[in-house]
C-alpha cells in the first residue's frame, strides 16, 4: 500500500503538432541547403551523404506534416460530430441509446 494517495492522470495536452513537425522540416531542408554548397568538401572528408541525409529528413517531414495535418482534421470532425450530438440530444430531450461499436471514445482517438 503507497504511503501517499494516489491522485488521477490528468488528461493529456493537445500540442501544435503541425507547427512542431513543419518548424523541424523547415530546417532539414535549410540544412541541406546550407551542405549543398560544400558538398565537393564533404566528400573528401567521408561526409558525402550528409547533404543527402538533410534532404531525405526534410521529405520524411513532409510525410509528417501530410500525417499531423490529417490528424488534427480527423480530432476537430469528432469534436464536431460529438458538440452535434449533444446539441441534438439537448433539443430532443432524451439521450439516444448507444450501439455495441459506441464506447463514447473520439473516433479520431480510438484503436480498432
């Protein structure tokens, strides 16, 4: 048995995701292009693929971006759908009965 109470998670942050995941693009792709001058000199030294390594973190966060992005819509369209029932249920009067498949999670956060 702990010596002190044990208090509940608080619930988790919404970041930026979007600006966090593009800020980290943009400079993969401002790194490549400050190595892309230098590349004769990278080379010689055994450092050849470091232009290279640049441009492919850069492209990498694009997929991100393409990813955070889809998330951030998928959160907002179940908020959304979630205020519409609610707001549906307040006009009616009386709380539709759920589905076996309606656990009351946000269908943009919940694992199959």
């Amino acid at each position: 048995m702990p010596k002190t109470p044990l208090h509940p998670s608080p619930p988790p942050l919404e970041a930026n995701d979007v600006a966090i995941v593009g800020g980290g693009t943009v400079v993969w792709f401002v790194a490549f292009l400050a190595l892309l001058p230098f590349q004769g000199t990278l080379s010689e030294h055994g450092h050849g693929t470091w232009p290279w390594i640049c441009l492919s973190g850069g492209l990498l966060g694009l997929i991100g971006l393409w990813y955070c992005r889809a998330r951030r819509d998928a959160i907002a369209r179940g908020r959304a759908a979630e205020a519409a029932g609610h707001r549906a249920e307040d006009a009616s009067g009386h709380t539709a009965e759920r589905t076996a498949e309606d656990d009351g999670q946000n269908p943009a956060t919940r694992s199959d």
